[in-house]
C-alpha cells in the first residue's frame, strides 16, 4: 500500500540532515573549474567605461516554445515580457527601451537552441534570457559566453554540473542547484518513514545531477536505494526500466524527467507501481497541471512533487496574477517569477553600471544582487533606479526574495516548496524548505 503523508509536515527538520551531508559534496563530471565569479560588494558603485558599446539593452530569450520542456516555456516567457514591460513604462534602460528578441530553446533533441543563439549574435544582443533545461544550456554555454562574450542567465537550471561549467564568469542563474533540491526529496522521503525506494531519471545533465543528489543524501541519511536508473527520453519504451523497478519491490519510486514522464508513469501503473501502488515522488522538471489530465481520475492522488518557489516571505500568487495579465491562459507558473528576476536583475545592473555590454552587466550582478553595506533594498524597477539616480547602490530583492549570488552567479540560498497532488490536474502546498545551496 501507498503510505500517504500525515496531515503536518516535519520535513525541514530531516532536510537539514542530509543537507549536512552533501554540505562538501562536488560534481563528479570532470568539466574544468573556470574563475569564479567575482561576488564582492565593497568595492565602490562603477562608473561608465568610456570604451563601453552598448547604450541600449538587447536581450534574447532562449526558452522552450517546443520541445519536451514545452510547458515550462509560457510562465518563463511571461515572465520576461513583464519584466521588460515594467522597465519600459518606467524609462527604460539607460534612457532607452530595452529590445527583447524572442527565441525557442526546443531541446536536446534538436539543434534549435544552437540556430537560436546565431540568430541572437546576429541581432547584437548582449544577454540570452535562458536556457530552461540545463543540458540545452550545456550544449550552447561556451558558444554563447566564452566565444561571444554574452551574458546568459538562466530562470531554470539546476543541474550541478553547470556551477563549474567554463562560462568566462558570464553564466548566472536564478534557480538553485539540484544539490538542495536533491537532499530535500531525501529529507521528505526520511521524514515520511521510508527506508528503501527507488529512483529513475533522465540521462542528461538535469536528471543526472539530481538523481545523484538525491541518492547521494538519502543513503547518508540511511535510506536504500533498490533501483538507480537513467533513461533515454527518446526511447520508444520504458518497459525494461520499469519491470527492474518493479523487481526491487520499492516503498517508493522517484522520477526526474520532463514530458516523458507521461510515458513512464503509464508504463509504471500498467507494472502495477503506479501512483496508486508506491508512493511517487516528482520535481520540478515534470510537476504539471496538464500533462496528467487524461489519466483515469484519481490516479495522482497523492503524488508529491518539489519546485524552486520564492522565499517564505514573497506573495507568490500575488505575483502569479501579474503573470496572469501578460498571458490570460497561464495554467502552469514555475518558473515564472525566476525568468522575472532574471531580467529584472540584469536591467537593474546595466543601469547600474551606465552601460549595456554584458561584461560591465556581468561585473554589476552581484553588487546589486547581493545585500552589503550602505546598499539600499528595493522590489520594483522605479525604486532601484531612483536610488541609483541618487547616487546610491540597490540591492534588488525580486519576486522569489532576496537574490545572493555566490561566487559561481549561483544563487547563495533558496527555497523548494513540496507539493501534493490532489487530482490529476491540481495540487497544493504542503510544506516549504528554505536553506542555503551548498556549493563545490
């Protein structure tokens, strides 16, 4: 029988367990360590680089209108589109509007996201809003940093891999590694009394990394895994995975994909380790409103999911409904307020900084990111530029919260919620996690 969680959740005291133990934890992919990203703030506000070559901001998102991460892309989209909204009405950058070409990621699967990134260096564009899937950022993040020069800033990946990715310290992203997300489904696994399950993901950098981190935590913290698995996305059928899943005879079963996770999730019931069979733990790559209505009613009941949300302290359903009026048939959200943030920051940098090339971005980042001495907070694109028109330094706090960056453009902290389904097509909250992200 499926062990169904109790009416209070305890997980933040079993989060904190394992986050412990991956506190020291690193990649294990051998990629070369680049420099880190300057993160200090006590050095003096910059003045505008004489030789500086942009004076209008020009961004382009790389975000997934297709592919398998397809419904990701409108909550991002409309983030971004706010964002550039606010900034416009409120002047704009530098005097000017900012300029926002748009761009479809696609996936893996498809060279798109490299046809997408040409399109951007022809249009002169000196940051990338993206990508989504962290191994689309991997095929096209040298390309688009080291070779070009481009600020790119992610709303949405989380694979650890790319914290010491070689990105010439322009790479920065909103959502935090899956290092803590990884050890907070370990945490709510524990806090819920299982012992041994099973985990499957994807084989790219996302679902690796955190398949990895998962097994990683909930095995120090005294778990057994009887099932680690990776998959093709590709594949025509999970019939083999599944029945060695099935061998193992879990308590539960953690899955890390995207769209496929329908085809998975199918292939499990029909195996009889269903929704309803084992209890089914999702994350933010495949929690989704609509990719499981047209399962037989009831059958996710039960399910429960982690995303990245916004700190404890952010309204974000309020922000959700000024989602709502950039694009009205908004049904999903994730991601949303990261891919506003994302572009808030790097407005808010460039007028910091008195210029729009991304190098002078990327050096104004974590001054204005993150909180120091004699910064002065602010939430809304007129409040930092009135205290940058003073004189002063804002310390720009977003949708999702404050926005520390560490030395990698990592975020420093974050907060996953954890979610039940309570139909094939809803879910609610029943529990936050806020910690800080470890980092190599």
């Amino acid at each position: 029988m499926k062990r169904r969680i109790a009416g209070s959740l305890a997980a933040i005291g079993a989060a904190s367990l394992v986050l412990a133990a991956c506190g020291g934890s690193s990649d294990d992919s051998g990629s070369p360590t680049p420099t880190p990203t300057d993160t200090s703030t006590s050095e003096p506000a910059p003045s505008p680089d004489a030789e500086c070559a942009n004076d209008q901001l020009i961004i382009g998102t790389l975000l997934p209108a297709t592919g398998d991460l397809a419904f990701l892309g409108p909550p991002e989209y409309a983030g971004v589109d706010l964002a550039v909204e606010e900034v416009n009405a409120g002047g704009g950058v530098l005097g000017q509007p900012i300029i926002n070409e748009f761009g479809d990621s696609g996936d893996t699967k498809t060279d798109l996201a490299s046809q997408t990134v040409d399109s951007h260096i022809s249009k002169g564009v000196q940051v990338i809003i993206g990508a989504a899937a962290s191994g689309v950022t991997a095929n096209v993040l040298e390309k688009v940093t080291v070779q070009n020069g481009i600020l790119m800033i992610s709303p949405a990946n989380t694979a650890p891999s790319l914290t010491t990715a070689p990105d010439d310290g322009l790479y920065f992203r909103t959502a935090p590694s899956d290092v803590l997300q990884g050890a907070i489904v370990a945490g709510e696994a524990i806090d819920l009394g299982f012992t041994a399950g099973a985990t499957i993901s994807r084989d790219d950098p996302y679902g690796n990394g955190l398949r990895e981190a998962f097994v990683r935590d909930f095995e120090a913290a005294g778990g057994t895994i009887t099932s680690n698995l990776k998959y093709d996305p590709a594949a025509p059928s999970f019939e083999a995975e599944v029945a060695e899943i099935a061998a193992g005879n879990p308590e539960f079963v953690q899955v890390v994909g995207f769209d496929e996770t329908t085809k998975l999730l199918q292939e499990m019931i029909k195996q009889g380790i269903g929704p309803q069979d084992v209890q089914i733990f999702l994350v933010d790559g495949n929690i989704s409103t609509t990719a499981y209505a047209d399962f037989p009613a009831g059958t996710m009941d039960g399910a429960i999911a982690t995303v990245p949300t916004g700190d404890p302290n952010s309204d974000v359903d309020a922000f959700n409904e000024r989602l709502l009026t950039v694009d009205p048939d908004l049904t999903d959200f994730a991601y949303g307020a990261q891919a506003y943030d994302a572009t808030m920051l790097v407005a808010i940098a460039a007028q910091y900084a008195g210029c729009a090339d991304a190098r002078a971005i990327a050096d104004a980042l974590p001054t204005i990111a993150n909180e120091a001495p004699g910064s002065e907070i602010c939430t809304t694109w007129d409040e930092c530029n009135a205290i940058i028109e003073a004189g002063g330094t804002p310390n720009f706090n977003g949708a999702t919260g404050p926005l520390d960056f560490n030395e990698f453009g990592d975020p420093k902290a974050a907060t996953i919620a954890i979610v039940e389904y309570v139909s094939n097509t809803e879910f609610e909250e029943i529990g936050q996690v806020t910690a800080d992200v470890p980092t190599p």
